[in-house]
C-alpha cells in the first residue's frame, strides 16, 4: 500500500541558508500535518492544511512557511537556518481531518551546521 | 495548558515481563487517543486506538489500551514483552470537537527489553 513519502530523507545545511522539505500524502488523503521532532523529544505540531487551506498553526517559527497544493502534496520551506532547526520533520496524512486516523511518513532528518 | 503525560520516561524490562505504561491527559470533553511507537530510525506506527465504544481496545502485537475517562487515562499494556518490543512509545491525543484533527503527543517512554 502507499505511504507516506517524504524528501528528502536527509538534508545538512550551513546556518542562514535555506530548506525545503516535502510531503506526499496518501492518494485520497485531504489533510497534512507538520511535526517537528528533536533529539530525545516528543512531536511538536507545527502547521496542518486540509484541502489546501491551512488549518490549524502551532509552534511554527516565522522564518518557516508551508503550503500545500492541488495535488495535496505539501512543502515546507525553512529560512535563516539555526543550528536549533536540527530535527526530524515528519509529516503525517489523513482524510477529513483524522476522522479516520492519520498515516505518518519516514520524516526528513536536517542537520545544521 | 492542554497535555498528555507519560510519566514513565525511561523503562527497562525482561523477556517475558508485563508492561503498562501510563498515560493521561487534561483535555475535557470528547477525545480520540493513540498509542503509537517509533523504532529507532524509522516512523511513527500505530499500534492502537480509541474513538468510541469499549473502553478496552485491543491492538496489534498484543498491545492493548484500557480508557479509563474517569481517570483522563490510556494505559498501554502488554502481558509479555520481547526484545523486539524496544522501541520509543508515544501516547497522542486528538480532541474530538476539533475541527483541525491535530495531534498532542506525550514526552515518550523508552522502552528497552533485555533478552
């Protein structure tokens, strides 16, 4: 069955540069969430959309933004790297709104150096 | 502030032990609970979940829930672990009047089965 695929699955880069990660939900899948997870720690929601329009926002720094477009598939983009932004970003997808549960994919591993 | 604990950080068992692990929010109202777990490098799975009906739900590897709503709890349990069992276990929670679906994850339990 399909999953959830994210990419990629690893990215370094320096400080102040720039990072896109991207999500592919599941076909059918109409909702996208961001989580941020650093080393030894729990999942902290960053963004979600459903159908395209952004839903709900948690602790999502102002040099990040996301999207997701009319494929469903959604990117976040990431400015002014710090070495803080080292994390796993995984995002998961469901249909309506996790009515049905949600499907998580492998995550991006970003390192700043 | 709305949160799930998992007051047991860091567990270490042997083959063949029982396990409960615990898990409580502080969310009133209807919610929909998970327990999912994270082998090392890999994601999230689910291994079971509760929206309505028999507060006992049983999941897969013989993982089983109780939902004690009385208590804000949703003890994970399992009769007999195995070394396989090592893994990171995350209790999440959804509010069920949510209109967004996102999940509150709890800080996570190391589990580590000695064989």
């Amino acid at each position: 069955a399909a999953g959830v695929i994210q990419s990629p699955r690893h990215l370094i880069k320096e400080k102040r540069e720039t990072a896109t990660l991207k999500c592919y939900p599941i076909p059918r899948h109409d909702t996208v969430y961001w989580y941020q997870q650093g080393p030894g720690q729990d999942p902290q929601f960053l963004i979600s959309f459903y159908e395209k329009m952004q839903s709900d926002k948690g602790s999502i720094p102002d040099r990040f933004s996301a999207q997701q477009f009319s494929d469903y598939h959604s990117e976040l983009n990431m400015s002014s790297l710090e070495l803080g932004d080292s994390a796993l970003y995984f995002c998961a997808s469901s249909y309506r709104i996790g009515a049905n549960g949600y499907t998580f994919g492998s995550g991006t591993r970003l390192t700043v150096v | 502030a709305q949160s799930v604990s998992q007051h047991n950080h860091h567990v270490i068992l042997s083959e063949a032990a029982s396990l409960e692990l615990g898990c409580n929010y502080s969310y009133g109202g209807t919610v929909n609970l998970f327990w999912y777990v994270q082998y090392p490098g890999q994601h999230l799975q689910l291994l079971l979940k509760y929206f309505s009906g028999d507060p006992l739900v049983k999941g897969i590897k013989g993982f089983e829930a109780e939902f004690i709503k009385s208590k804000f709890s949703f003890n994970l349990r399992k009769p007999s672990v195995q070394w396989s069992d090592t893994a990171e276990y995350f209790c999440a929670v959804n509010r069920g009047s949510s209109n967004t679906g996102k999940l509150i994850f709890g800080q996570g339990t190391t589990l580590q089965v000695k064989p």
